[in-house]
C-alpha cells in the first residue's frame, strides 16, 4: 500500500500512541493497523478481520468495529500534523463486519477549527460498505498550544 506518493502517519503519531491497541507499533497485544495518509490527506488502514476479533460466530465484535472507525479518524488528524483526543463518536452498522474477510478503513477530515475537528470514517468488506462513524475531536490536553 505504502508507496512514494503517500504519506507515513508514522512519525506524527509515534510520540503519543505508540502503544495504542489499534495502531501502535510498539504494542504486541494490539492490531498494529498501518494506517497510510494519501497527498489529500484521507487515510486508509487494512484489517484481516481474524477470528480472535469475533463477538457472534462469524462477525468481528461492534466494539473492535468501532475502535478501528475511531483510530482511522485519529491516524487522519495525525495525517494533518494535528493530535486530538475523541470527544463524540456516533457508529453506523450497516451490516455485519465478516470474520475471514479483510476490511479497509479509510478515514478524511470533514471540518477544521482551532481546537476540535469533525472526521469521518468508512469500512468496506468487498468493496461494500459494511460501517460507518462521524467523531468529534478536541485537541489532545498534552499537544503543542500553538
């Protein structure tokens, strides 16, 4: 995925979520997502959907769902040089997110203000899409006041 013409959420995001159970590269027990910010600056993360994710036979659990959602719209603040902290997250389950079948997450910045951002955020299974969220951010307490 990762290529010349895209841009690594990597370096922005290591100081303060290396560890997150979503994206951190440092956390052995979480997901590691690799989420990849393009020159527009959505970002797109893949997940296999394992079975170690599962809530209903066959279905990746709705809070692992959500979690995913959420961390895409973090990885595309971080895409933005921003670090914000969820203040409001609304999910939409269209249909069930299938175990055995990898999911793609993509996320983009909707609204910009000095202090918070509105994002939104998409998963597809099969080009279809499967869930969806709108998240309000605040900015992180500990981030640069400038």
């Amino acid at each position: 995925m990762a290529d010349e013409n895209r841009i690594r959420t990597g370096p922005v995001r290591a100081p303060l979520h290396a560890a997150c159970w979503v994206c951190g590269q440092e956390n052995p027990q979480g997901l590691q997502v690799d989420f990849v910010a393009d020159d527009q600056g959505e970002v797109t993360g893949i997940f296999p959907c394992d079975v170690a994710y599962a809530g209903y036979p066959g279905f990746v659990q709705g809070g692992v769902v959500a979690a995913l959602l959420d961390s895409a719209m973090t990885n595309c603040l971080f895409a933005a040089g921003c670090t914000g902290v969820t203040a409001d997250l609304q999910v939409r389950y269209l249909q069930p997110v299938l175990v055995g079948r990898q999911a793609v997450i993509r996320a983009r910045l909707d609204q910009s203000r000095r202090l918070t951002w509105v994002l939104s955020a998409e998963i597809t299974q099969d080009s279809t899409p499967v869930a969806r969220a709108v998240g309000k951010f605040m900015k992180h307490p500990d981030a640069d006041p400038s």
